[in-house]
C-alpha cells in the first residue's frame, strides 16, 4: 500500500502463526485430559473450569478487537503487538499448565487465571498479525499468498509439536519425575520458540510499520466507536456467513484434537498411535495449504471453501455410520482432512475481502475490529468442543482408566463426528447464501472506495 512489499514481507507472513501453533497446540490436543487425567482434578470441576475459560475466550475476542482499534503504538498500530503482547501472554500460558495450589479448587482456580490472561493478550496480537493481511497489502493476489503462506506455517507448528512435543511431554515429565512438568516445561519451550518468531515477522517489517494506520491524504485514520464497530458485523453479510461457517470448521479440528487421547484409549485401543495420527494430520494439512493458493486463484475462494469442506463432512460421518478399526480410521480421516486444509489457508484472505466490504458498505474502515472476528469461530467452537467433551464424559460418569462401555463408544463418536458434521453442512448453507465477494465483486469495491479516498 505505501511502499511495494517485498518477498520476505509475503512468503514470511505465516512465520508468527507458525510460532503460535506451536504453543497453543498443547492447549488444544491436551487441556481437558491434563485437567482430568494429569493434575487429578475432580470432573466436576473440570466441567466448571472448561465452561468458564470457553465463555471468557469469547467474550475476549471482540474486546481484543476494541483494544487493537483504539492502540496506536509508536511501532505501528498492528506491527507493535508483535513485540509487546507474546511475552505477556507465554509467561501465563506457563501457568496454565502448571500445578500450583495446595488444594484442587486452588489449582484449578490459578489455570483458569493463566488461562484468561494468556488468551486476552493473545487475542489482541494475534489480530494484530491477521490485520498485516488487509494493511499491507490491496492486491488479492498477494493477500491470497500470504494467506496461504500463512496456512502453511500453520501446519508446520502443528506437525513440529506432534512430532515432537508429544513424546517430548512425556520425555520431560519422566526426567523430571513429574507427569505435570512435562507439561510446564514444554509450555516454556514453545512459548520461547512463539516470542521469536513474532519478533522475526516484527523486524522483517519495519519499512512497513505504518502501513494501514494512516489514510492517503497522510492524515489520521478516524477512530470507530464501539458501536460503529459492532454494526460493522450486522450490515456485513459476507462476513456473518464466513463466520458461521468457520465456527463449524473449527469445530471440527477441536473435536478431532479435544477428543482424540479418549478415541484412541477407549474406541479403537491405539493410544500408541495418537502420536503417529497427528503427525499424520497436520502433514495432510500442510499438503492442503500448499495447493490452496493455486486452487482458489483458479476457483475462486469461495467454491474452493465449499469442495473443501464438503469433503471434510463426508469423512466425520464415515467415521461416525462405521466401525473401523485403527488403521481404516487413520487412512479415511487422512483424506478427510484435506478438506479441512483448503479453507485454512483461505480464511485470512477471505475476511481481508470482508473488510473491504464493511469499508464499502459503511465509508469506515474497521480493519482491526474485523479481521479480530477470525479468532471468534475458533474460541466459540472451544466452547462447543468443551460442552461436548464434558457431556459426553459426564453422560458415562468418566474416570481415568475407566472400563471401556458400548455407551462410552458411541458417546465419543457422536462428539467426534456426528455433531460438528452437522453443524458444518448448516455453515456451508450459509456461506453459499451470504458470501457474494467474487473477484470481480472486490475489484468493483475496490474501485469505488479509492475513488471515493481520492475526491
């Protein structure tokens, strides 16, 4: 926008979302189970404590987008909370998954306050990253490639931690002759590997610091009011579609991850292999993010999200009709993945579209607000996953090692497949209907808004 961007600029945009996958897949693969199954605390409470961290990630999302609209920091609106909010946020994330407290209650209570802390800063400069999609760049190709880029590094992070973190959990733990330090220590390993790569992106970035903070007549960009902020949402179409149907999306992976430790020890007995299956999953992922650019150039973003994630449905509800022994499991759930790869390496470039739309539809421009709202199908879908996960556990009155039941079974396969399946044939139904911003469409809306900036 103000300067040309350069190749490091695109092809390492995905580097801080590789450093963030990195960390926040502990939480994502093992939170209820380090709850249940690690620090001992009672299911009860676990329900309490699930319900309540998913209630405040929600509520999170649109605050952080507020704070990230009203900052203005002298390093950049969205570049300075790549420097100052990873810090912040690994020091609490190591607190989540530690074992303070002399009693369960207190233990409990003190994850739930890293919990808050960690995920409130995160938000903020996890939007302020997405944001650098829609200001640095106009050019759909290039918001595309960074998008895709960013797809990428995604599963990358993923893949590195289920390669290694996962054995290397147990390896710390044992060491350490803690099961639950295993976990600490790997929090702080990951939070580290985060802090670098956000800062990596930060310096690579530099010539570009103002990029989107100022409009073109050099003046300051009017700031939004809360509300003018939350109407962004009701007059943008696009934009509720895109997001119900990525509620469904995530979904889907939060189950598969959140339930994954309880299928693999209790439905087809291969707990060795949960190792192996994530690994396998993030490497279909990855393969996913590298074709989704040249695919959507051709198809369109939108018909390459529903192909996509049509493919997806069809395998959660193989899954969920046949029972399939490990390795057919393993191999329908590879394919079926694919599907859920695509719109990954999608989403940024088609929320960048939303704004545009928002900007053309209202004469202001809330990027910040908007491309926050990525993260609000990811923590409404926790909070589906957490009330899923604790249903089902409480509905067969889980403990740990429990005797495997029929009703156990059939529990877990519902919550696996049956329940986000449905919810994402409803998203797809939406998104078809709402989300009109075709090529063609965005350079007609891009026109008309730099016309009307230049007069």
């Amino acid at each position: 926008m103000n300067q040309p961007l350069k190749k490091s600029a695109i092809n390492l945009y995905g580097l801080p979302s590789f450093g963030f996958q990195t960390m926040v897949t502990i939480e994502i693969m093992f939170f209820a189970a380090f709850l249940t199954d690690f620090v001992k605390i009672p299911l009860a409470l676990v329900s309490i404590v699930l319900l309540a961290t998913s209630l405040f990630d929600i509520a999170a999302v649109p605050t952080a987008g507020v704070i990230l609209e009203k900052s203005n920091m002298k390093w950049g609106k969205y570049r300075s909370w790549l420097l100052v909010g990873p810090p912040i946020a690994a020091l609490f994330y190591v607190i989540e998954f530690s074992q303070l407290g002399g009693s369960a209650e207190m233990t409990a209570l003190i994850i739930f306050l890293g919990f808050v802390i960690s995920h409130l800063v995160w938000n903020v400069f996890y939007a302020a990253h997405i944001s650098m999609n829609n200001s640095l760049t106009t050019i759909r190709e290039e918001r595309i490639s960074m998008a895709s880029n960013r797809g990428m590094f995604n599963a990358l992070g993923t893949l590195v931690f289920s390669y290694f973190g996962v054995k290397a959990i147990a390896t710390l733990g044992a060491s350490a002759g803690n099961p639950v330090l295993g976990y600490t220590y790997m929090a702080v390993i990951t939070g580290l590997v985060m802090i670098a790569s956000y800062l990596i992106y930060f310096v690579i970035t530099k010539d570009y610091a103002q990029n989107g903070s100022v409009a073109v007549s050099g003046q300051p960009v009017e700031k939004l009011s809360v509300a003018e902020m939350l109407k962004q949402i009701v007059v943008n179409p696009p934009l509720m579609g895109l997001m119900l149907v990525e509620l469904g999306r995530y979904l889907g992976k939060f189950i598969i991850y959140g339930m994954a430790f309880y299928y693999f020890k209790y439905v087809i007995n291969d707990l060795p292999g949960l190792a192996l299956f994530m690994t396998g999953l993030t490497i279909v992922n990855f393969f996913g993010a590298m074709v989704a650019a040249p695919v959507a150039k051709r198809l369109g973003e939108k018909n390459t999200y529903i192909i996509a994630l049509g493919v997806l449905v069809v395998g959660l509800l193989i899954v969920w009709v046949m029972p399939l022994e490990a390795t057919a499991f393993k191999v329908i759930m590879f394919i079926a993945y694919i599907g859920y790869g695509l719109p990954d390496s999608l989403g940024v470039a088609m929320y960048s579209a939303t704004v545009d739309y928002g900007e053309w539809k209202t004469g202001k421009n809330a990027r910040g607000f908007i491309m926050s709202l990525i993260s609000f199908p990811i923590k409404a879908s926790i909070f589906i996953r957490s009330v899923i996960i604790a249903a089902v556990l409480g509905s067969v009155n889980y403990v740990a090692d429990m005797a495997v039941t029929p009703e156990l079974i059939q529990g877990i396969k519902n919550g696996f497949a049956l329940y986000p399946a449905i919810i994402m044939i409803l998203g797809l139904v939406l998104l078809f209907a709402t989300y009109t911003l075709t090529p063609k469409r965005m350079e007609e809306i891009n026109k008309e808004v730099a016309e009307r900036k230049q007069a």
